[in-house]
C-alpha cells in the first residue's frame, strides 16, 4: 500500500499590481499582502501491515520545513514591494502568481529528492496564493 506526506509551508510578501483589459476595482495599481502556502506531496511504498512511520531512514522527516522556508524565501525576495506588472510578462493574477511559485518549487523539488530521497517519491507541488483571508488561487504540477 502506498503512505502519502503532505509537507506545507507558508511564507509572506507585500507587492502591488493591477489587472489591464478588466473593469473593476483591481484595474487600479493596489497591494495585497500576500501569503504563499507550498506544500509538496510525497508517497512511498510501504507493506500493508506497517504501522508505524515508514520515514525513519530521514530521522521520520520527508523534507525539513527549513528546505522550504529557504526556498519561499528566495522567491519572496524577488517580489517583495516590487510592482509585480514590472516583474512579469503576464497579468500578475493570484492564478499566475501561483504558477511562478508552484513551477519554481516543483524545480527544487525534484532535484532535491533526486539527490537525496530516493526512498520518497515526489508526486507533486501546489501553491496556494492568498491575496487577503477570503480568496485564494492554488496551481498544482504533477512532478
Ligand atoms: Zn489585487
């Protein structure tokens, strides 16, 4: 039977943007204090009676939450009070906000269970974009 992780972390920037050919509020340049959650999902195969966590040979941690808070964070960096029309070639919506951070994550990811994790397989990477408490965009890249 397979096991399945889901290993999140969040992280944080403010930025502004507007959306061009859109008739409402958000045509207007505003900001939003973003919140980005990444989570990878991991499986490995494990024999129908085990019980206990099947992780040990990484001490029971299938990714430390430090690889990914290092990873949120250098990616926060490039956007953090920055226009985000400047910084992309699309319209910088939650959708497409969350493709950059998922396609980034997702890169790092498979290299990093490449080099290190063969006993876990990486399965895939969602991002979730937050723009305030209510709405929220998420892309997920099968890996
Ligand atoms: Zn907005």
């Amino acid at each position: 039977m397979w096991v399945y992780y889901d290993i999140s972390r969040k992280a944080y920037f403010s930025a502004a943007h507007h959306l061009e050919n859109y008739e409402g509020k958000c045509a207007s340049i505003h900001g939003h204090n973003f919140c980005v959650e990444a989570t990878l999902k991991l499986k490995k195969q494990i024999p129908a009676d085990y019980i206990p966590s099947y992780i040990e040979k990484n001490n029971g941690i299938a990714i430390d939450f430090g690889e990914l808070k290092k990873w949120l964070t250098e990616l926060c960096d490039v956007l953090d009070h920055k226009d985000l029309n400047e910084i992309f070639g699309v319209p910088p919506t939650a959708e497409n906000l969350a493709m950059f951070f998922t396609s980034q994550i997702a890169n790092r990811a498979r290299k990093f269970f490449m080099d290190a994790h063969k006993d876990l397989i990486l399965e895939s990477a969602t991002t979730n974009i937050w723009e305030n408490e209510k709405s929220c965009a998420a892309v997920t890249i099968s890996c």
